[in-house]
C-alpha cells in the first residue's frame, strides 16, 4: 500500500473507451457527458506517458451477437483518441473486473507496480469491480472522476440517473477503497511524486451526521 510519504508506483487504468459508450452505440455515457470526460482521460494518458506512468488499455468483449461489445462491430472498437496513443499494455476482458481472467495481477506485480489509476467507463459497474479488486489485492487505488461516467438504470428495484450513479459511487469510492481526485490533481500528484489521500468510512459517515 502507499502512503502520503511514499511516491507511488502507479499504472494507469484506461477501462473501455469504446465506441459503444459514445454516438451510435447502444450504452451511451450520460454523466458525466463524454464531451468533457475524454478529454481528461486523454489528458491523464498523455500525463502517465510523459512522466513515465505505464498504461493499461483494456476493451470490453461480449459474446458474438450479443446487443453490446460484440466483437464484429465498429461500436467495439476503442475510441478513437485512445486507440491513437500509445499504451505500454493491452488488455481484452469477458468480466467486469480488469482482473479476472486476464494475467493484470502478474503483469503489474512484474514490474513492482503498487497504485492503480482508474479511468473510463463505466464508474458503476467495470471501474467499481476492478477499484474493489484492487484494494482487496492491497493496491492503493485512485479514481478520476471526471475521467469516467455512468448511465441510468430502471429495473425491478427501481431507477437512478447516470448523476445519482455516479456521484453515490465516487462517494463510496472515496470513503475507503480509492482517493476520488479530478484530472488536474492527478496530474498534479503525479509530477510531484505523491499519493492522493482518501478518506474513511468512519469520517465519512461522521461528517454526514453532522451535516
């Protein structure tokens, strides 16, 4: 784990910015909107790159046929401001986690990596299943939450808005498995060789009792 007195060992995280989550595809991002969400997470590539920062494309598959992230489809592909960057490793994953199945484990313990940088789509669901891997794994954890976006959901246990999602999982993020940072601070960690805080639970719900 790192510490606010210990310079990371970071990878960044680049979850599946693919073409389904933009127009034209069949999950669009709603919020945070992805006219200003790319452009960080390109920010935070072009950052990682010029500060030695490895980064860890990865893209989503679903079964062939299936109405999302079917492999045939231009809706597959990454988008094209990531695909156009360099990345250090690619990662093609069946499961939410950016962890099962897929050697990421190895590949970050190879080269002594301790602190993931999560960015991409979609907060709720991939970027939340492979936060909650990593810091069960011991990995400090940082979240970019203006470098990541959720969409609405209505089902048998009632609806949210992509806001209500996102929000209330950075939250939760932030109270105890990753720092929930915007871009700018990252970047700014990041060339001063320091870890970004985040909170705890017990302070978390303290604050919220006497707010």
């Amino acid at each position: 784990m790192t510490s606010s007195n210990t310079t990371p060992r970071r990878a960044l995280i680049v979850i599946d910015v693919q073409n389904e989550y933009f127009a034209g595809g069949n999950l669009p991002i709603e919020y945070p909107p992805v006219a200003e969400t790319l452009p960080n997470i390109t920010r935070a590539m072009d950052a990682a790159q010029a500060a030695g920062v490895p980064v860890v494309v990865v893209q989503h598959t679903a079964p062939s046929g299936a109405p999302v992230f079917d492999k045939a489809t231009e809706r597959w592909q990454l988008h094209p401001e990531v695909a156009r960057r360099p990345a250090d490793h690619h990662i093609e994953k069946n499961f939410a986690s950016v962890f099962t199945n897929t050697g990421l484990a190895e590949w970050l313990t190879e080269r002594g990596i301790d602190t993931l940088t999560v960015v991409g789509y979609m907060t709720h669901n991939c970027d939340a299943s492979t936060i909650y891997e990593a810091s069960h794994r011991g990995l400090g954890v940082e979240f970019l939450s203006d470098a990541s976006g959720a969409l609405p959901y209505a089902n048998a246990a009632g609806s949210a808005s992509a806001e209500e999602i996102h929000r209330v999982f950075s939250v939760v993020f932030h109270s105890n498995f990753a720092a929930a940072a915007s871009t700018r601070d990252w970047v700014a960690a990041v060339q001063a060789g320091q870890a970004l805080p985040k909170d705890n639970v017990f302070a978390s719900n303290q604050r919220a009792r006497k707010g």
